[in-house]
C-alpha cells in the first residue's frame, strides 16, 4: 500500500479492565469509512496501543476490519517494548488482513540507532507486514535521524514514516531533509496535528490525523485543500481548529479526544489508568470548543 | 521494613523468548545473600522488570525469595504501565513475600503529577505491599517533585523514595531538599552508581546499587566506611571504580552488567532485544576494567 492523504486516528474505547468494547469501536470506525478517509489509523498513540494486550489488540483489528469490509485500508500500531512481541503483533496483523503496521521504538531502557534499525528491521522481516516507522519522541524518547530513516528505507518491507510536523516555518526544510534520504514512493507522513497541514503543503504525503478520527469530514476538507492546490482553503480551514489544537497542546490529543467523545456521548470513553480522564475547567474547555467549532 | 544501607540489584537472566533461568538467578542471588547486603533488589531496570511478563516476574521472586530463605530483605520492582497490573503484581509480591516493592510511574502517554499521585496511592493502597517510589527519568521520563514526593509520603504504605544522586557537589542540598517534604523514618535512597557515594556521604539512607548486584562485597566495603564515618576511606574506594562509571556514563549499567556476568561466565545473559549486547571494542573495555579492578 502506499499512505497518502487523510488517515484517521481514533481512540479505542477499553472498559476500565482493558478490554476491548468493540461495540463502541465499531460506531466510531464506521462514519471514518463513511466518510472516505485513505486509511484508518487503529491503536495509534490515541488508540492507548501501548495499554493494550497482544489479545485485545487483535479483537480491536478484527472489529475494526470488519467494519471496513475492505473500503479502507487499516493502518495499526504493533508497537512493543520486546522485539519478539512486535513481532508477533506484526504477524497477527498481516493474518487479519491490516493493510500495514505502525511501528514505534517504545523503550523503557533508552535505545540507541543500532538497536533500532536490528528491532524494526526484524519486525519488517519476520513480520511480513509493510512497516510505516512511527517516529514520536514525546512517548518513546527515541528520535529518528535522517541517517537510520535512510538505512531503514532500504530495509524490504518499510515503507513510510510517520514524524511529528515541524513548527509551521520549517516545513519545507523539514520535508526536504527527509526526502533527500529516502527513495522515491517512500510515502513521508505527518502527525501532531497542529503543525500538520501547513507540512501538508510543503508536499507530505499524508496527515496521520487524531482530530479525523472524530471529525473525518473536517479533516478530509483540509487533505482536498491541499491537493487541488488551495493552500489558502487548507490554511482557512485549519485556522478554524485553533481552539482545538491549543487544547490539544495543553492537555494531550488523546485526552482531549476522549473528553470528546464522551462529551458527543458516542461512546463511554475514559483513557486506561493511569492517565485520567478530563474533568472540571479542561473538560468544559473542551465541551465549549465542541460547541463553537464546526467539525461536522 | 526501613530501606537502609546496600541494596544489591542483579541483573535477571533470561531466555531470548523471556524466560528467566531460575538456575542463572539463584547463581546471582546467592552471594548476594551470603555477603549480607541490606537488601536484594530484584527486577529493578537493570533486572529488565519492564521486559518481563507477570508470569516471569513472579517466578523470578520465587527463585529469589527461596535462595534468601529470609537471610536478606527483597525488595522486588511493580512497575508497570498500566495501573491495575500494578496493583496486581504488588499483590503478587506481598502474596509470595517481598519486603517492599518498588514502584517506577512507567510511562508511554507523559504523565501528568495528578496521574502519578493516582497510581501510587491506587497501587499502595489495593497493593498491601510497603512501596518505593522508584523515581528514574532516565527511563520513566517523569520526574517526581518534592512536592509530590511530600504528598505521596503521607499515603500509608509508601515508606521510601529512590531517585537518581545528584552531582556530587549538590549531594547535601539535594538530600535536605527531599528531608524537608518527608516525614521522620521515610527512607531516602539514591541510584546511580557513578554519583551515590558523594549522596551517601551526606546522608542518603540507602544506596540502590547495580555495581553490588555482582559484586556486592566492594559495595559493602563503601557502605560500611560511610557508616563508620570515614568517609576518606569510601571516597578512596569509590574513585579505584571510577573506570567502570566510565563504562555506566558511557553504555548504561545495565548493558555493562549484562556484559560483565557473561564475561565472568556466571551465566548467559543477554539482554532482551532490542537491547543488544554489548560486542567489540565496548565488551573489551568491560572485560579490561574487571581485569584491572578489585571486585572481589
């Protein structure tokens, strides 16, 4: 698969013993596919994939797959902290039928390169499952260099890169560093969705959305911006989500966006223990940024 | 029990599947216990806690607790990502009967104060296992507070803080700092081998020492010339191991004692992946320094 465009990140909704409700997981993936995002983005850093089990892992993925029924390709995190788990979240990816893995250095004991490039690349060998490397230092304090993303691209098997958008004013420079270190068809892919579609514009291949995983047609507004060239529209657009992306700067995209769901009462959505759900004047902050915002 | 003196933490031989080799363990144990460190600290980072599963972790305690045969107090890690498996391993640890357990706010989504507070208290509380507030940026990549720490000292059960010493130069203000939000008999322990005898010299009750995890009879030594007074003599001892906090500084401990118990044939140990072993010219350095040190 190549990623491009719009993928759309959404929680998980887990009861408070980290099963799986699928139910609830169902209703949020089905208006993602209603609405065409180009993948859906299953147990990403929002979906809580580093709280879950190898067992409710699955059952998400199958849910999430059945729910597709092939109109959109699922993208799903197998990150781990053991290279051998990783590898079996891979495998059990690629027997499901997930289109690719998403795959984060998560570390306890710091990484170095050397120790990345053997653990992602035995994913991408063992696995069988093309691989999108999943570059986020705020929860694996691991930082790609250009140097192993290109010793990586040529791995068989790895295929993108998810990296956080740079601050608005260095996303040219930004795109261009990565560019000129992987090969073409490489597909070069954003997250933080506050700096992302300004990366969008200077040419990334795809916005690796949490906001989408909520409000699809707002974020698919913003991907066709961009791609009939009206970086105006896409600026326009984004400008209108301020409120949210401050709140997703101060409290974190995943808990505002289980606020959120909670709040548009789609589903009983609190994130997994220890981090808490929103409550008292950050939780208004968001119900009132629901209110104004046109996220339809 | 109060945290006091040497605690002695091995590394957790294991499998490359993540089976702990019990015979390798008890091996490491032993001499621990026969020397008489103050305590045995198991499955701390450098016993690659995070990397075993709870099924391991607890036959790893089984394997210690039976070799102590009640010679020497363990304090054994409960850390874990999400809140209510540490609960549960807490549990496991005062069922089989750990002393204390040690308690790291492991991270992958950053923790907000609130969060941690949370988990501890949950964890000390539904736990019924004295805990160690296991405070290690390095690998949490949270840092506890004072004030956070004065909080959680008030919670029943929370009766020690381990945190990583201070530049030796700051040893004293940084242990009257935590004295000043603890209350009398809350035990302060440091960690970091290559800065603990500076902490312990001004007044750190414990040193939770990975060097004694092997060779526990030179930590022993330090110790005791810091109870004794003599502070000359463990600055003295201390600065003849100054070639392997080089090699701590330089590839972590915990790579360093994975090293040092394969080269000295005490077991096959392997870190687990992605951690790599250390080879060439890093693995020559480690075999170099126990060559030149007095370890005995």
């Amino acid at each position: 698969m190549t990623l491009t465009g719009l993928s759309a990140f959404p929680i998980t909704p887990a009861a408070a013993d980290g099963r799986v409700d699928e139910t609830a997981l169902r209703r949020l993936v089905e208006p993602l596919c209603a609405a065409g995002v180009d993948s859906v983005g299953l147990l990403g850093s929002t979906g809580t994939y580093a709280y879950l089990t190898r067992t409710e892992r699955r059952r998400a993925l199958d849910a999430a797959l059945d729910v597709s029924g092939g109109r959109v390709p699922i993208l799903v995190g197998i990150g781990a902290l053991r290279t051998d788990e990783a590898v079996r979240l891979a495998q059990d990816a690629r027997a499901a039928g997930a289109a690719a893995g998403l795959l984060a250095p998560v570390s306890y004991t710091p990484l170095t390169e050397d120790e990345v490039f053997a653990h992602v690349a035995a994913v991408a060998r063992e696995g069988g499952l093309p691989v999108c490397l999943y570059d986020n230092p705020a929860t694996t304090h691991f930082r790609f260099t250009p140097s192993l993303v290109g010793r990586l691209a040529e791995v068989p098997g790895i295929v993108a890169l998810k990296s956080p958008a740079p601050d608005t004013q260095a996303a040219g420079d930004y795109l261009a560093a990565w560019r000129g270190v992987v090969p073409n068809g490489f597909s070069l892919g954003v997250s933080g969705d506050w700096n992302s579609v300004e990366a969008l514009i200077a040419g990334a291949d795809a916005w690796f959305c949490v906001m989408a995983g909520l409000f699809p047609r707002t974020g698919l507004r913003i991907v066709r911006a961009v791609r009939d060239g009206n970086a105006a529209e896409a600026r326009r657009l984004n400008a209108t989500l301020a409120p949210l992306w401050d709140l997703f700067k101060a409290y974190s995209s995943l808990r505002v966006m289980y606020a959120s769901a909670d709040l548009l009462g789609l589903c009983r959505a609190e994130p997994p223990r220890p981090i808490l759900p929103l409550t008292g004047l950050p939780r208004q902050q968001v119900a009132d940024a629901l209110r104004r915002l046109d996220l339809s």
